[in-house]
C-alpha cells in the first residue's frame, strides 16, 4: 500500500511539474493542489488512527469480558 502511495506521489508532482513548465498551471495553483494532497493524507491518517482506537477499545471490552 505504501508503494502504491509513492508511485502516485511520484506521478502527481510529476505531473504538477509538466504542467508548471508548460504554463497550464501558475506556482500558485499547485500550491493550492499540494495543500490539498496534505490535508486529504492528514484525513486519511486521523481516519485510520480513529479505526485503530475503535479496534483497540473492542478488543479491551473483549479481553475484560473473557477475564471475568
């Protein structure tokens, strides 16, 4: 899953730089597009993180369950 990420970074800014060159699109814009990226990857991880807790808290319920 981790490579699958860095081949999509890689052809993101890849792409972002072509278009930077040919001037379809200003610094501007891919900054705008670049803290985007950021804020949907940082989502993505809160998500995950929330899921891993939820996960975690059941697995305590259950552990205290099984001990009584």
């Amino acid at each position: 899953m981790t490579e699958l990420r860095q081949v999509d970074n890689k052809q993101l800014l890849k792409e972002l730089q072509n278009r930077l060159h040919s001037k379809q699109l200003s610094e501007k814009e891919i900054a705008v597009i670049l803290e985007a990226e950021e804020w949907k990857k940082a989502y993505q991880l809160a998500d995950a993180d929330e899921e891993r807790q939820k996960e975690i808290a059941e697995w305590d319920r259950i552990q205290a369950e099984d001990e009584d």
